[in-house]
C-alpha cells in the first residue's frame, strides 16, 4: 500500500511524542523554566532576567492548557479516503489593475546592531554575523555586487529548454527584514522628519530561527530606542520578523501583549508587526497540538503566532533584485503558455522532519510519485543549505513543470510556494491553512494555485485531468501578482513591488 511509510511514520511519531511529553507534560514549559534557573545562577542581577522570565511565564501560562486531541487515526484514514477532492471549479481571468501610486513618506530609526547592557551585547540586528547571509549588507558599497549578493544572495544562471540560460539568486530564506531595511534607508521619500512621516520602519529583527532569548532586548529597551513612538502613532510603526513569527522565533518584545502588565509592552503590542505567517494562517488553536511534541523533543520554547497586529508576507523570491532585462527574461520563461514544459509534476520533500501532518502528507506525495514515476518527479531535500549547481537543477525543475506540490514545511509556509508562483509551476497545496498566507500579496489562492482538502489517491490522476485552457488562465494570474512578489534593488524601488506593497497596506489599515 502507498500508505503504508506514512502509517508506519505516524506510529513512531506518536510514541516519540507521548515519551517526551509524559513526564512533564509540557517539555517546553520546563526548558524554559531551566533556561531561566541558568540565568538566575549565573547572572541573578542581570538586566535580562526580567524579560526571559516574562516569556516563560507567558509560556507556562499556554502549556497549562491541556492538549487537543485529533481524530482517531482510524476516523483520519477513513476521512483521507473519502475525500476524492477534485480542484476548484474554472476561473475567470484576473483583472490588470493598475501599481497604486500613493507617495508614503517613511521614517527610519537610526539604530546600531547591537547595544551593551552591562557586559552582554543586546542583539537588535544580526543579519551581518548570521554564517548563511553572503556578506554584510551595511559594510558594502551600495549598488556594488557585494552590496546585491549580501542582500539577495549568490548570481546563478540557470539552464531550461536544452541550453537557455535566465539569470536568479541563490538567496537565504530568512531575507525580508533586511531588505526591507536597506530599502527604505534608500526610499525616496525618506524623511528625517518624524513629524512628517507616514510610517516608521523599527529595524529590530533577527535571522536567528530560535534567538538567545538573554541577548534579546527587554521591552523598555526597546522603547527607549523608539523616542517617537506614541499611542497614536503605534500602528504606524513597522516592524518585521523575518521568520514565520512563531512564539520563540524573534525576541519577546514582538510577541508583546495588550493584557501585558508592562506599559512598554502595551504600546509595542500596537504596532504593526509582520513576520511569514500570523495567526490567521497558523492558528494556535489548530497547530498547537502539532508542535507541542516536536518542542518538547528538541527542549525548546516554540509554538504557533501569537503577536498582536500581525500581518504575513511572502518570502523574498529569487528574482529578486534582477535588473529589468534579466526581469523580462525570465517572465518570457516562466509565464510564456506557449512554452511546453517537460514535466508534468515536480516535489521536492523533506520526509525526515517537521509537524506530525506535514510528515504524514510528505510521505503521502513521496508514495504517489514513486508509484508513478512516468508522471511526478521528487527527489528527497534535507536542510543543510544547497551547492550552486543543485540551487540550479531545483529551479530548473520548477520552470520545467506544470505543477509543483506544495505540503505543509516546517509550519504551514515553505519558500517552495512563493518559488512556485514566480517560476510559473502551479502550486498544489493541501491544507486549507496555506490559503490563508499572504493575502496582501497573494490574493485569493484559488486565482493562481490547486488546492486540496488532504492528499487524494488520485493524486497525478486529478492533475492530468487539468484542462489546457485552465492551466493558462492560471499561469497568466500568476504574471498578474508577480510585480507583488519582486524586491527591486533598494536603490531603484518601484510602485506595486513586494516593498510598497506593504506600505500601502499599512497606511490603508492605519487610515483615520
């Protein structure tokens, strides 16, 4: 049976998770409880104390809730089963519509990368000592190689079509933040002026995927690095982790809360905050349960979104930072529905780790693939960062199918999906969470994705099934949000980039 490996994963998983969890239920709650002891020992008047036994106070608060149970297995098989989804009916073509033009003057905080506190150096930025980042942006010469490779990665060519080559870049996952950053240092209507902005960038972040929460600033540091932060202006101050934004991923001060005890904290929990996922796409009421276990194995603080005023955006995509004529080159590729594509489905999937129902549906795809072979191309991907040319070989996989299977990652986004939308390979998704991701910069899903309600057995069946004339449509929706997806370089910004498209987003929800 196909089903077997994801059967035979479930077991195990279950009796890895019901070992870490039994004894104390909550093996999160007691790392960070340690994590806490070791500071108090070490440091008992250490300035960070107060902020790291904050966040395992909120922590321990969220695991004294007892976990949800899902379905039986047996009642998840049986579901699986009869769920013989078939894709969303036909579409109509998007409508062009036109880069809003609205000129948003932005105020950028002058803050350095680290401040000390005592004999600890406080982390507010760590993008030039991350070892996965190519250089440091803020040391290079602006518009120099250097400059573009610290941003947006490694310049690959990439081969397709038996010898033509479109240029991209290799970059690292976790980018948003610094490029946002450098952008709006370059903004045109940056302003010096605080009274005269209409939005401020907080360039606080790290690319840390799990941050030294002793290092991390407290929420009155961070306020003091903010002299014109005011309860009126909150929503109008930006600020970005550039993780999915899962509780553990990003400093405390961005998890801050309305209900907090803390002044500082009530006031930072207003501004607007954006991070890969947010508490629509990643519900902890849904997820929790999925990584309660996983934390508790690796004796971490992790779980689902649970900033306030928190809004998801894309990955940085890897034509980011192309210069127009490489840009046209490769839409000439991507969306040309002329252009017949050699595979008719492509996966790449990590088996290995990850949320319980992402490994289930992971090894789920791995089996229908294998079963047919003639029709869907996967190779098994790990974590360790990709050499040059297998970057290379994965994008040209993508630009050569029609449809690339996108489960769940290691939360409910994976830079796969956003890879999908800007190579013209359809994105297949199968929890009806990933619908909900990016919608400023996505729109509806149904417009530029197949989406399933779990993995149907029928699978490759379903897809070939696909009319002609629809995977057009759907590929020419796709070269609709593109510009969406893109980050120019910073120095050459343009209307309705992946950039202004979250200032305009901003400035419209903070609109009095």
């Amino acid at each position: 049976s196909i089903w077997a490996p994801a059967l035979m994963l479930l077991l195990l998983f279950l009796l890895d998770f019901a070992a870490a969890v039994a004894a104390p239920l909550d093996g999160c709650r007691a790392a960070a409880a340690d994590v806490v002891a070791t500071e108090t020992e070490a440091e008992p008047e250490a300035m960070g104390l107060k902020l790291i036994q904050k966040a395992s106070a909120w922590h321990s608060s969220r695991a004294s809730t007892p976990l949800r149970p899902g379905p039986p297995l047996q009642q998840q098989q049986q579901q699986q089963q009869q769920q013989q989804s078939s894709p969303s009916p036909a579409l109509p073509q998007l409508a062009v519509t036109e880069a809003k033009t609205r000129t948003i003057s932005v105020y950028v905080y002058d803050i350095p990368d680290s401040v000390p506190r005592g004999d600890i150096a406080v982390n507010l930025r760590d993008d030039c000592r991350q070892p996965k980042v190519h250089g440091c942006v803020e040391t290079a010469t602006v518009g120099s190689e250097e400059w573009l490779t610290a941003l947006f990665g490694t310049s690959e060519q990439v081969t397709i079509d038996g010898g033509r080559t479109v240029a991209c870049r290799q970059m690292t996952a976790y980018a948003n933040a610094r490029i946002l950053y450098t952008t709006l240092q370059l903004h045109p209507e940056r302003t010096t002026d605080p009274e005269k902005a209409d939005l401020f960038l907080i360039p606080i972040y790290t690319e840390d995927w799990l941050p030294d929460v002793a290092t991390c600033p407290t929420f009155e540091e961070v306020v003091e690095l903010l002299p014109h932060l005011n309860e009126e202006n909150a929503g109008r101050h930006i600020w970005m982790a550039p993780t999915p934004g899962w509780f553990g991923e990003a400093c405390p001060p961005f998890y801050a809360h309305s209900n907090d005890p803390s002044a500082a904290a009530r006031l930072l929990s207003k501004t607007t905050k954006l991070s890969l996922e947010d508490t629509e796409s990643a519900p902890e009421s849904v997820f929790w349960n999925e990584t309660a276990g996983e934390a508790a194995m690796l004796g971490i603080t992790w779980a689902p979104p649970i900033s306030e005023n928190l809004h998801s955006v894309p990955y940085a995509t890897v034509v980011s930072g192309l210069d127009d004529k490489d840009l046209e080159a490769w839409k000439k590729v991507a969306f040309d529905t002329k252009r017949v594509r050699s595979k008719l489905v492509s996966a790449f999937l990590n088996t290995t780790h990850g949320m319980m129902q992402a490994l289930i549906t992971r090894n789920q795809l791995q089996a229908i693939c294998e079963s047919r072979p003639d029709a869907c191309h996967h190779k098994a991907t790990t974590n360790e960062s990709l050499s040059a040319s297998d970057f290379q070989s994965f994008i040209g996989e993508l630009l050569e199918a029609e449809f690339c299977l996108q489960p769940l990652g290691d939360t409910v986004s994976r830079k796969g999906i956003v890879d999908s939308l800007v190579t013209g390979c359809i994105p297949v998704l199968f929890n009806q969470y990933q619908a909900k991701l990016w919608p400023w910069h996505v729109g509806n899903w149904q417009d530029v994705a197949i989406l399933f309600d779990g993995v149907p057995m029928d699978l490759i069946d379903l897809l070939e099934q696909i009319p002609q004339q629809r995977r057009k449509q759907l590929r020419s929706n796709m070269e609709q949000i593109f510009p969406r997806l893109v980050s120019h370089k910073p120095n050459d910004m343009r209307p309705g980039d992946f950039v202004d498209t979250i200032l305009q987003h901003v400035y419209d929800l903070n609109r009095h």
